[in-house]
C-alpha cells in the first residue's frame, strides 16, 4: 500500500530585496508502510522526506536569474513536521540519528 503524505508548513520565508512575505508550502510524498517498518526503509523516506524539502525551500538569490541557495530552517520545518505526521519509530529514530538529538530531545 503506498500512502501519500502532503506536508504543509506554517511558513516559508522569502526574502526579495526590500519586503518579507511568507508563503504556505506544500510537499507531496509516496512511501509504503513496508518501508516505515524497518531501519533501510526509513532511513530511505527520511531521505525522500529530506530531498523534498531541499527542492521545496530552494530560493532565487536577489538579483540572479539562474541562482539559488537552500533556506535550511525551512528544510528543517518541513522535514520535523512530516517526521512528526508520519509518527512512525524507526523514522523518528532515523531523524533522530541524523540530527544527533538523544531519544528523549526532538519528537513530541
């Protein structure tokens, strides 16, 4: 069974020349629950959940029209907030390896 996991963070932050404004963002995943059921197969969400949020938080550096960078507290966001959705242990502990919080840190 493959289940489609649509993340919305509260905000991204864009950063043009002389304003802040913020927009809702969305990312659709498709993983199985096979996957969520061992260690290989979050770590291979996790790295799906990781991917997904560098492409959906890359942004036009001002003044380049080919340019971007990454905003790493959006990819932070988006990737809490669909590990916290998902709710499956081998994902958390997977996220928590990779950020090197200790099992009691992190996740609520």
């Amino acid at each position: 069974m493959r289940l489609p996991l649509t993340c919305l963070t509260a905000l991204l932050v864009f950063a043009p020349a002389h304003a802040e404004t913020t927009e809702p963002v969305t990312a659709e995943l498709v993983y199985t629950l096979e996957q969520l059921a061992t260690e290989p197969g979050a770590q291979e969400v996790l790295d799906m959940i990781q991917q997904e949020a560098r492409q959906t938080c890359r942004l036009p550096l001002p003044g380049k029209l080919t340019s971007t960078v990454v905003d790493p507290a959006c990819t932070q966001e988006i990737v809490e907030t669909a590990v916290t959705q998902i709710d499956a242990p081998f994902l958390t502990l997977a996220y928590q390896k990779a950020t090197g919080q200790s099992a009691d840190m992190g996740m609520n």
